[in-house]
C-alpha cells in the first residue's frame, strides 16, 4: 500500500514554480508591449500608470518564486505578496481617479 503525500508547504512548489513562469512572463509582455491601460498622465500619477501594473506582476513572481525555492525566512514570500496586491491597489486608485483629458 502506498500512503497519501504528506501535507506541507513541499506539495505546493511546482505550482508556485509555474505561477512564478507565468507571472514573470506577464511581467515582461507588459514592460515590453504595455498592458494596454492608455491613461495619459503626468507626475506621479504618470508613473504609477505607466509600472504599476507591471511592479504588480514582478512582485507576484518574486513571491511565488521564493514560495516555489522553500528556503528562507517565511514571511518574505509574504511581505512580496502583500507589496504585490498594495501595488495593484495603487494602480488601480491611480487608473480611476486620473482625469481623463
């Protein structure tokens, strides 16, 4: 007989692996293509329009890529995605209230 896989944070590594590939590549489309967010904006706001949405993507594959290696101090996966949804929250805030000339 065999016996179920053991729980643990071990199981979940290919797939962090995978969202980690997935969320770089992401990453790259938008800082290379754009994400096709066309807000023409100047300052801060500009800046925030124009790699918010990118930072979002590159601070998800950081966090998922060192959920993905398992070594480390556990609260930095963490503290990755935690920047990642405060940057998207940012760009979004940035995406509604820009005034739309």
């Amino acid at each position: 007989m065999t016996s179920a896989p053991e729980p643990g944070p071990g199981r979940h590594r290919p797939l962090a692996a995978a969202g980690a590939l997935g969320a770089s590549a992401i990453a790259v489309l938008f800082a290379t293509v754009g994400d096709g967010v066309d807000a023409r904006a100047t300052g801060l706001s500009g800046a925030i329009l124009d790699h918010g949405h990118t930072a979002t993507w590159v601070l998800l594959a950081c966090a998922l890529g060192l959920t993905a290696w398992g070594r480390g101090p556990r609260w930095l996966p963490r503290a990755f995605g935690w920047a990642g949804l405060g940057a998207y929250l940012t760009f979004l805030l940035a995406l509604v209230t820009h005034d739309q000339a």
